[in-house]
C-alpha cells in the first residue's frame, strides 16, 4: 500500500523505458509505481497521504555533481560581498558585519570579485576598512583570500611563509606580505583564526583533525552541515558530490543519519595531495570499504591539477595574454600517471579539478596511463570544471568515458560572473574553446552538471537557466544542450557519475524516492524565466525534506 502518492503531475521520470507519467506512488523510502492517475491512485489506502500537484512537473530529485556542504555551510552566517563594487560599499557592509559580530576572531566575507576595487587589493586597504580587527575576504572561486595587516600578524604570516608549489603567499617589495593569498595552504592560516579550520583540512591539507573533535565540537559542526543541507534541500537536491572532505567528513554524515538528520545522499572523497606518499591511498580505500551505504558513501580520490584563471594559477599551454605566465601543473606529469594507475589499480574512481587546457590534457593523459596499465574498466574517472581544452584532447574524452563534471553558471556572461574574466585571462582566439559542453557531449563525453556552491549560487534552476540561455562568445559556437538533455545532467547524468545509476536519478519502481516538484510546466515555462521558478516540493529517500506551501501536511 502507498504510504504517499503524487498525482495530476506532469512527471519526467529520466526513465527510457516509461519518460513519462502522471502520478508516483512511494512506500518504504522507495518508489512503488509511476504511471497513470488511475494506475497510481488506485494504490491508495485509508492512511496514504494523497498530493495534488496541481500540474506541476515532477523529476527525480536533482543531484548536484560538484558542491562544497561543510564549508557551503560555515559560510551562510558569514559576510557575504556578491555584487559588491567600491571601496565605500565594502567598508559599509564589514563595519556593520563588525558591529554586529563583536567576539568573532576574524572577520570574514565570501564572494569578493577580484575586480571589487579599481586596483589590485592588498592588506592596506583593508586596514582602511577595519585596522584593529582580523579581517579577510575570500574571491568567489575560493581560491585567493585577501587579509588586512592584523589578520596576517595574528596568522603569523606577514612576513611570508615558506608554501607548497602553487600555494603563495604574495610578497612585496618591502618584504611584508601584500596581503594576497593563492591557494589553500597560503590561506589556511588565516581561516584557522575562526576555530574552524578542522572543517577545512579535506581540501587543504587531505589530513584528519588532530585531536579528533569532541561530541561537542562534532555537535557544532554537524549544525554547520545540517544548514547546508536545508539550504540544498529549498533548491530541490537529494543527492550530492561533496568536492572536498576527509573520514571526519564521513563520520559527521553518518551521525546525523543516525539521528534522522540527513537530508541528501552523500559521496566524499579522499583528498591527494601532491606531497603524499602512495601508501596513503591505503586510506582511500579504508574510507571506501568503511563508508558504502545508500546515504553516506566514498569510494573516489579528488585532486588539484591546477589552480584557477582569474589569479593564473590555471595551468595553460599558452601563456596568459600580455605575461609570460602559463601557470604550472600541482603534479609533475610522471608522478601524477603513477598516482592515477595506482589509484584505478584500486578500484576507485578519480576526480581532477582541471580548469586550464594543459591541466586538462595532463589529466587525459594520466587517465589514460591507468587504462593501459590496468585494463579498461567501468571507472567513470571525471574531470572537473574544463574551463579550456584543446581540441586535439576533446574526443579522447568519450574514447576514455571520462565524465565531463562542468558548471552551467561558471562561464563569464552566463550567470553571476562578468565577461570581463574572458578579455583578461583568454586569447580571443582561444574563446571557441573555452567553457564547451555540447561540443564535449557530441563527441561522446557523459555530462555530469552542478554548481560548484559556495562559489556559485547553488540554484538548480538559475544554473538550469544559464545552461539554456547563454550567449555564445564571439566566433565560439552555441554550446547549450536542450532542455532534457540538461535536466539529464543534473539528475541522471549526474546519478551515473556518482556510480548511484542503480540507485537515484530517475524515478522507477524500486528506486529511492528522491523527488523534486518544480512549481509550474517546465516545457512551457521560457527559459530566461526558470531561475525565478520555485521548488514546491523536495523529497529524499521518501521524508519530506523541503514544502513550503505546507502541500503534504494537508495531504490525505
């Protein structure tokens, strides 16, 4: 007997054998029946909670294949600077932050463009915000923060500190840091005078907090996690790739599935560092075989090829326009063929974030090393981001089923982020090659597709939008899918990269009932509207993780 049935919907199950329907039926936490009105009502019972959905378009839960949870979470009750241009604005917005937050121990603000003021930003500007409290800004691709003068004393870097390859904290010529900091180690220090740092160590150090967090500490963070969680829930995400994260990631997961508190599927990888031995991928695979369930799973090794393209720090095969820059891989390229062969050796998958095209290449090439030492498998290996690539190196990824895990709102003009990044960091020859996707799904890439929050807004349907309107850059291609092919990515595209194919992303019987109900048709609605269409309902595994009309309690 259905414990809930969802009718007078105009469901798109991502199911080839039945694509569409008009009415799911769920009992258990699993799909019981999709078809007609009359096939699935006549399922109901005294006690089943019967839902009118008024029309609207039913798909399976959305899977969001590339995000940040923990640190998407942290940052929610932080400053944030998105829009934001001007000195006089940025000081406004801190010093309210300021007085309003007066025990905090660093300041800190999220999304500064790298562009928020007229000139490059350094620690003497922000003194002018606030001089006599630690404050910091992270850029929008989290990958440059910018420290006032205390925060750098109290972070005991001001006068530099010797960093990993890639990793810089930015000296000038007095020999005092200017306050700019690339990468995850240059800025950990600071971040670490939050209290918070544990929650970082996933992605900048691939290390375990050390002592191990107590009940009240696993407590506070798991508040952290649960916010992040009902932020994804509002935007209709049941599943999810969380791009960064550590055993204790896992472990927080897991309790709050103990507690009835996890509201999405989880998959955390193991985080390689360039400086880690072999051996400790062992630990990769004690977190696969020990964290496997329906909810909470491993099984994947994420990596850094490079850094980003608005500091340069994306690795290219062409230097940057007006420097002799092209950036440098994080991995020697013999190194990085042996890390992939051992990591595939293992049965696991991998993930690079690759956003430059000789990252990009490098990567393929690694790849491909682990499928001639190895033998080909159904690995799934993906690459994150491919913000320029080559076109020799386009078809090898369908010939390596490498899944192109890309991000509708990163292009320059598409979403949140201005085209002046394409002038400043792209030839303009090279703009044809520059942020593809149809062109990667014609030559036969599976396409994952994602936010990649917090960098961006982690609204599926503004990145929805972007991904069917966006312009194509001058003397480029249009590289939009169609609608079905994009709503593909984003549930059972994305469902197959994160090896759940048997599990969510569509809706069949058996399946996990993960389901997300769009407010109106969304065939019909334009789509420079969708970003404003809202999610009438969310549901993962079968609970009710997000109703803001109140449409189920009603339900009889």
């Amino acid at each position: 007997m259905a414990e809930m049935i969802i009718t007078n919907s105009r469901v798109l199950t991502m199911d080839e054998d039945r694509p569409r329907a008009e009415a799911v039926a769920l009992a258990g936490g699993r799909i019981l029946a999709v078809g007609s009105r009359a096939e699935v009502e006549a399922l109901a019972g005294p006690s089943t909670r019967v839902v009118d959905a008024g029309g609207r378009t039913l798909l399976p839960g959305f899977v969001e294949s590339h995000l940040h949870l923990v640190l998407g979470g942290n940052e929610l009750t932080q400053l944030q600077l998105g829009g934001v241009q001007g000195f006089d604005e940025l000081a406004r917005l801190f010093r309210a932050h300021a007085a309003k937050n007066p025990g905090l121990p660093l300041l800190m603000a999220q999304g500064a463009a790298y562009e928020i003021l007229e000139h490059p930003v350094t620690r003497h500007d922000l003194d002018r915000v606030i001089a006599d409290r630690p404050i910091a800004m992270m850029s929008p691709d989290h990958h440059t923060v910018w420290a006032n003068t205390a925060a750098l004393q109290a972070a005991g870097i001001l006068h530099g500190a010797e960093m990993p390859q890639g990793h810089v904290v930015v000296m000038g010529a007095d020999g005092t840091a200017t306050g700019e900091l690339l990468e995850f180690e240059a800025f950990s220090p600071v971040l670490a005078l939050t209290g918070d740092l544990h929650l970082q160590l996933g992605i900048a150090t691939g290390g375990e907090p050390e002592p191990w967090p107590d009940a009240a500490q696993r407590a506070k963070d798991k508040e952290k996690v649960v916010a992040g969680l009902a932020h994804c829930a509002m935007h209709g995400i049941t599943s999810m790739v969380n791009m960064d994260g550590n055993r204790y990631t896992c472990v927080l997961l897991q309790e709050l599935e103990a507690e009835g508190r996890l509201t999405a599927r989880v998959k955390v990888p193991f985080h390689f560092k360039p400086h880690m031995e072999l051996s400790e991928l062992e630990r990769a695979s004690a977190m696969a075989a020990e964290f496997r369930g329906d909810w909470v799973t491993s099984g994947f090794v994420k990596m850094f090829m490079d850094g980003v393209v608005d500091s340069r720090t994306a690795y290219m095969l062409q230097d940057y326009p007006g420097t002799q820059d092209r950036g440098a891989p994080l991995f020697p390229p013999e190194r990085f063929d042996e890390i992939c062969v051992e990591i595939d050796r293992r049965g696991l998958q991998i993930a690079v974030h690759a956003i430059g095209d000789g990252a990009v290449r490098q990567t393929i090439d690694g790849y491909e090393a682990a499928q001639k030492a190895n033998g080909k498998r159904d690995s799934r290996h993906r690459i994150e981001h491919i913000e320029l690539i080559d076109r020799a190196d386009v078809p090898r990824l369908g010939a390596l089923g490498i899944t192109a895990s890309v991000q509708p709102p990163h292009p320059p003009g598409a979403m949140d982020f201005p085209m002046s990044t394409m002038d400043h960091v792209f030839h303009r020859h090279r703009w044809q090659d520059a942020y593809l996707c149809k062109t990667l799904a014609d030559h036969g890439a599976p396409l994952a597709f994602a936010s990649d929050w917090p960098v961006t807004d982690v609204s599926v349907m503004r990145g929805l939008q972007a991904a069917l309107t966006r312009v194509p850059f001058a003397g480029a291609a249009d590289e939009r899918v169609g609608l079905m092919e994009a709503l593909r990515a984003y549930t059972a595209g994305g469902a197959r990269a994160a090896h759940m194919e048997g599990l969510t992303g569509r809706l069949a019987p058996r399946f996990a009932a993960d389901l997300v109900l769009i407010d109106g048709d969304i065939e019909t609605i334009p789509p420079d509207s969708l970003g404003r269409t809202g999610i009438a309902l969310t549901i993962a595994g079968g609970n009710v993780t997000h109703d803001p009309a109140g449409m189920t309690s009603g339900a009889v």
